[in-house]
C-alpha cells in the first residue's frame, strides 16, 4: 500500500502516471463520462486547518469517482478533545477506504500512515503541500509549458518545499528567492539536492528576487503569512516587503512567462491586483485542476493497494 505524504516518495514515472490519470480522468469528466473508478469507496477528510478548495475538490472528486466523501473538522470529532492520533487512525481507516489530512507537522501524516490500515493522502502540512504542487505542474503541462524554468519568489514555506521536490525529481531549473531568515528547511534543500543530481536539476537559493526571475517561464508565490502563523504577520510583513509579484517584478521574467498561485491570495502582499487580474485565467485553471489531479493521485493510490 503506498501513502502520499510527499511528492518526495515518488519516482518521476509515477508522478507521470499520475498526472496522465488525471488528464484522463478530466478529458472523461469533459466529457460528461463519469467513470466510477472508486465505486462506493469513502473517503474521510479530517481537517485542522481551513480549507476552501482542498475540501471542496476532495468531496467533489470522490463523488465523481463513484464514492462519497466525510467531511471531519478537528473542531468537531474527538480528535480535537484530545483522542490521540494513532487511535484515531486505527478507528478511522476501519470504516473508510482512503484517507486526506490537513495538518500541522508532517510528523503527524507519517503517525498516522503507520496506523492506518488505508492510503493517506496530505492535504496541506506544515511542510508540505504536495497535491497543489502536482496540480501545478500538471496545468503547466496543459497550457504547453512541459519544461519550465521556474522562480519561487516568498516564504520558504511549504509551497516551496513541494515545488523543490517536484522539481529535483523531474530534473526541472528552480529558483527559489526568499528573505534572509524565512529560507526553505535545511533537511528538505539537502533532500532536494540529492534527488537533483540524479535528476539533472537545476536548484539556486538567493536572497534576491530579482535575479530568481530573470527570464524564467513561470513565476510562483504564496502568502507571507501561512496558518498557523497569524501573531507573526506584522514582522513577517516587513521582511517581505520587497518580495511582491508586481509589474515591475514580471517584467523581469520572460515576456510569455505565466505567474501561478495556490489560493488563497492576498492582494497588496505578494501579488498586486494587476498581476492578479493579468493572470487570472492560468491561476483559476489551476485551482480547477486540484479537482482533475486529486482524482488521478486518488485513482493511482487505489490502483497501488496491493503494493
Ligand atoms: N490552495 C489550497 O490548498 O487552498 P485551500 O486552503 O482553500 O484548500
Ligand atoms: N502556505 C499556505 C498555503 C495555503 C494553501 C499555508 O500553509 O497556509
């Protein structure tokens, strides 16, 4: 049985299988064909976090795929009053036939994994966000951007974190520039720097934004101030501030570069209005596309149950 935690499990053949699920699974909803490739399967979604699109693609996904979704906010089952993890993995993955978790420390997926008894999928950790960063690139393979030069401008977040795993395992050219203090996690760099010699990727870390995107394809950030990090927003704001994706940053990029990002955006702070707007189409696409890649990450899992 296989688990997604990270796309840091995965080879690059499996990443694709994946991402052409998904094409499939989309071209086949397109289409008004609804393949019920999970026929009454349930899967429990157990939140700690907010979520707009997480939980909306996830419930939609599975009812397309022929099962239902069960909505579990921490607020509301025991889980939140205390029940330990491990307990409620082991009663959970009794009744369901797949699991998503949003959550704070990826210690917590891989607890729970070692319990459960069906795949868990990671719905957003402190660490990671691993099935956005698919649904990125699997839009850029839609809109025709197959090998991308890319630049990460922001947070050394999990945004970031996800995105240096995709990239040093399909042997991508990533830049990634963030303020001095708000860098990427040392274990995850050296992780990604492994995977990228084998690979061929390209990885730079800088301090400045500028020079990360300087005639790259595709330009990429996300909010200052992630959940769970709401009393830092005033000092985060500040070390920031010469990180926002505006007109002036782009212009940098190549002139047909694209500009993505994860939802939700914050207007003013990373990205100005403008280059919102100028970019809308690609960013709602891929908010779209967490609907289409979710089905074909949850399809592969199923497919992978007698691992
Ligand atoms: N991008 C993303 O995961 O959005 P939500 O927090 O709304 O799920
Ligand atoms: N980095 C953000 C992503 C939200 C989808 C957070 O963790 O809050």
């Amino acid at each position: 049985m296989r688990h997604f935690l990270s796309i840091k499990d995965f080879n690059k053949t499996e990443i694709l299988e994946m991402i052409a699920l998904a094409q499939q699974i989309k071209d086949e909803t397109k289409a008004k064909k609804f393949v019920p490739y999970l026929k009454n399967q349930t899967l429990g979604m157990i939140f700690e976090k907010s979520s707009t699109r997480t939980r909306v693609s996830f419930e939609v996904g599975i009812y397309q795929l022929g099962g239902i979704g069960l909505f579990l906010s921490s607020n509301d089952i025991q889980l939140g009053r205390g029940e330990p993890l491990k307990d409620t993995a082991r009663v959970i993955s009794r009744m369901v036939d797949m699991v998503m978790i949003r959550t704070f420390e990826q210690s917590r997926l891989d607890e729970f994994a070692k319990y459960s008894q069906v795949p868990l999928i990671n719905g957003l950790s402190t660490e990671y966000h691993p099935v956005q960063i698919m649904t990125d690139y699997f839009t850029l393979l839609e809109i025709g951007i197959s090998s991308p030069v890319v630049a990460y401008i922001g947070d050394g977040n999990n945004i970031a974190h996800s995105w240096l795993m995709l990239a040093s395992k399909l042997g991508l050219d990533i830049r990634v520039a963030t303020p001095v203090g708000y860098e990427c996690d040392e274990n995850i760099i050296a992780d990604a720097q492994k995977f990228a010699q084998e690979s061929g990727a390209t990885i730079t870390f800088s301090n400045n934004p500028s020079q990360a995107v300087k005639g790259v394809d595709v330009v990429i950030t996300d909010t200052w101030v992630s959940m769970g990090q709401e009393s830092e927003k005033e000092v985060r704001i500040k070390a920031f501030d010469s990180y926002k994706v505006d007109s002036n940053m782009m212009s940098l990029a190549k002139p047909t570069a694209v500009f993505m990002h994860c939802l939700p955006a914050y207007r003013d702070y990373e990205v100005s209005e403008e280059i919102f707007e100028q970019h809308s189409e690609t960013i709602f696409l891929e908010a779209e596309n967490r609907l289409h890649m979710q089905k074909g990450i949850m399809v592969w899992l199923d497919n992978h149950r007698n691992d």
